[in-house]
C-alpha cells in the first residue's frame, strides 16, 4: 500500500493546550476512517506569542537591621492571555546577607491572567555581647576581704562592738554565698553580626518562563 507524507501546521494566539484529532477517509467503496488523535500545547516562547509581566508596584524600600520591608507585586499576563502552566516565582540575585526572602504566595497557577503577590524581606539585628554578670560582684568579693582586717583594726574595747562587728562581716559572707549560687548560671553571650548596611538591588523573575519584564526590588539597609 503506498503512502503518502503530508504536514499539518497549528498554531493559536491564545495560550493553552489543545487536544483533537487528524482524520483521513479512504475514497474507495469502502470508505475506511482512520482518525490518529495528537495535541498542541501553546507557551511562552511559542508561536502563539504568550508574554508575562512582574511589576513592583511599591518602589524601594528603607529599614533597619531587625526589620521587615514589604513589596506588593503585581504578575500579569498579556491583555487576552492565561498562564498556560505553574509559574514559580524566584529571585535571580541572592537574598541580601542574613536576611530571609519568602513570597506569598509562591507561584501563580496555571490558567490564571495573573496573580497579587507578596515579597517580605526579613532582615537580622545584630547581637552585641553581655558582660559575665560574676564581673559585677568582684567588688562584693574584694570588700569582704577587708572584713577581717578590719575587725582587727577596729578599736573595739567591748564585747558589744566586737559582737557588732562580727555580725556585720557574717552578713556579708552571706550575701557573698548567695550571689555566688546565683551566678552558677550566668553565661556570656557570643556577640552575632547582623544584615550589613548597604543598598541591594535584586530583580524577581520566574521559573520555568521567564518574564518580558521582570520585577526590579531595591532595599535600603541603614
């Protein structure tokens, strides 16, 4: 049976996947139909032209080591399209130093005309190191030292200031001891370094597509 090659060419302006079939009929008597079933998806990059936007509708923005900076984005597709599959939101410059960059939500769905998203910046505080809280009582200790000596010093030519005495060095070793329980726990803190200043420009695109305008991001840290 000879066969005979032929080509058969699709195209759409509208982004989506199509599914139908090819059908051929013999012209003889018995008119045989075959019918071979394929399907056409249309993406971006595409003949059917499919374009899509990111746009930060919210400019730069400022804060401080510790802080949160908000950007409201908006993800469109061209006027009459839809995205024909899941787009996932990324950024093509690394998140600054010691800070985290979440999007909300992550990735717009397939068939939508776009989506309103949400990116937060959420930058550290430094942490500066604590004193060892047993430096503070290094006087308390350093002055019971003393207490002998001055009992001995002390012109005391009676029992009652001698008992006076006493009791006051004993009340002192006692808040000496109890101070001494208290710093059982004390530890110093290991000082960490924070989000440098400096301004960061990042640019937001997605994934597997890519945007014809992606979204540009500048954040000011102080």
């Amino acid at each position: 049976m000879n066969s005979t090659p032929f080509t058969v060419t699709v195209s759409s302006n509208k982004a989506a996947e199509y599914e139908f079939g090819i059908a051929a009929q013999g012209t003889d008597q018995s008119a045989i139909l075959h019918v071979f079933p394929v399907s056409f998806v249309s993406t971006s990059g595409s003949a059917s032209g499919f374009t899509f936007s990111i746009t930060n509708a919210s400019g730069a923005e400022s804060v401080n080591p510790g802080q949160k900076a908000t950007y409201n984005l908006q993800v469109a597709a061209a006027t009459g399209s839809k995205f024909p599959r899941e787009e996932t939101l990324t950024l093509s410059l690394a998140c600054p130093p010691l800070a985290a960059c979440t999007f909300s939500p992550a990735s717009v769905a397939a068939g939508s005309g776009g989506a309103q998203v949400q990116l937060t910046i959420s930058t550290t505080a430094a942490v500066a190191s604590n004193v060892n809280p047993m430096a503070r009582h290094v006087l308390l200790f350093a002055f019971s030292l003393c207490w002998p000596g001055l009992i001995i010093a002390l012109p005391c030519r009676n029992r009652r200031c001698f008992t006076t005495v006493l009791a006051l060095a004993l009340i002192a070793s006692a808040l000496l001891v109890a101070c001494g329980g208290g710093l059982q726990g004390g530890s110093t803190v290991v000082p960490e370094p924070g989000t440098p200043a400096g301004t960061y420009t990042m640019t937001v695109s997605a994934t597997p597509d890519a945007p014809t305008q992606p979204g540009s991001i500048t954040l000011n840290v102080n």
